[in-house]
C-alpha cells in the first residue's frame, strides 16, 4: 500500500488538533518546576546532615 | 529572563503543532494528551542545551517528542488499546470517502512503534534518518515498512471483498 497518499491528510491532521495551544507561562512553569524540586531536595539534605551531624557531636559524651 | 528560556519558549511556539498532533495521535484522553506534551517539553527543555544545529529544529523535536512517548508508552506498558483487525476495519469502511479518516483509523491500528515510523514518512524522513531518530538500522526501517504496508494492504482487501 502506498502511504504517499496520506501526505496531505497528515499535513491537514497536524492543522487541526483539539489540545489548545500552550502558553509562554505554562511553558516556563513546566521547565522551572523540576529545578525547583532539586533545590528543594538539595536544602532539605543539607539541612539533614548538618542536624545529623550536630546530634552525632551532641550526642557523643552520652 | 534568561536568553535560552526565550529561545525555548520560542521554538515551542513555532513548533507546537508538532507536538501536540503527536499527543492527539498516541493518546485518546485530553489529561493524557496534557501529561504528556508536559513530558515531552520538559525533554525538550533538557536536551536544549545539547542541541547544536546538525539537524533541523523539527526534526530534534520529532526525535525527543517520538522518543518520550515511546518510552513513556514502555514504562506504563498501557498504550492506547490496539484495535482489531475487525474494529480497523469497519471504521475504514465506514469512512472509506475521507482520507483524514482513513489515515486516523490507519494510525490507530498500528503499534506504537509502527506509528512512529510512518508518521516519519509521512514527514519524508528517509529510511536512514527515520532509523536515526528511532534508534534502528535503515534495513530495520525498510522491512518494517514493508510489514506494515502488507499488513495495511491485507486490510483493505478485505474491506474490498466484504464491499463486493
């Protein structure tokens, strides 16, 4: 079967599809949200360690 | 804001027919078609930064979009139900008039990884570069071309003795 001939039902297909066009905003929320998760992630381990860190020198004498 | 977010933002904007007629085509639920155009920008916005102009910006958007949803199909190993060779069938009879149809019900037949490659073809992408973006050899391209235009051609035959 030869596919060529739905070249210009393709081209019309990608014309007219139902998702609604993407935003600039929603564009940069989607790029900016999984840094945010990182440097949430990464603060919260810092802030893990050094409470780690300071109960194992507290604790030490005990 | 930074240069490359405005770039990006650019290339998004030129180039989201690509993208969302890719989600139409993969998916059938608005959330899905929505989760995963998410999905494929976000790929995007990672792979940006390596992305030098060897090849055209189409064609790296293809790549990724068709790569993200490959393997997000894989991961959650619930593509979009396949229909029957009976179910194909009858909406390309039904809709034997309109080649939109015809095509849609030919897409949705396929799977996932069949639908990429013609969709690459339908682009005019060469068996070599189709093999490139998805990872196969041009040889493997050619004989799953070939399957696939059987496999269609056996469809319509028995659409055409059905209608006889």
């Amino acid at each position: 079967m030869n596919l060529n001939r739905f070249k210009p039902a393709w081209s019309q297909f990608r014309l007219m599809n139902s998702l609604p066009p993407i935003t600039d905003d929603e564009v940069l929320h989607i790029i900016e949200t999984p840094h945010n998760r990182m440097a949430t992630i990464f603060r919260s381990m810092i802030r893990h360690t050094a409470m780690y860190s300071f109960l194992i020198v507290c604790c030490q004498g005990c | 804001m930074d240069r490359d977010k405005t770039v990006f933002l650019e290339v998004i904007k030129t180039h989201q027919g690509i993208i969302n007629s890719l989600c139409h085509v993969y998916y059938r639920l608005e959330e899905d078609r929505r989760d995963t155009r998410q999905d494929i920008i976000l790929q995007l916005w990672r792979s940006f930064p390596t992305f030098r102009n060897e090849c055209s910006v189409s064609t790296w958007i293809y790549k990724v979009s068709l790569n993200t949803i490959l393997s997000k199909i894989r991961k959650e190993r619930r593509s979009v139900p396949q229909e029957s060779l009976s179910d194909a069938h009858e909406g390309i009879t039904a809709a034997a008039d309109d080649t939109l149809q015809q095509l849609m019900q030919v897409i949705h037949y396929l799977e996932s990884t069949d639908k990429a490659i013609v969709i690459l073809n339908l682009e005019g992408y060469s068996h070599k570069e189709t093999g490139i973006m998805l990872g196969f050899t041009e040889t493997n391209i050619s004989t799953r071309l070939n399957r696939i235009r059987t496999k269609l051609r056996e469809l319509y035959n028995t659409k055409d003795h059905e209608l006889k």
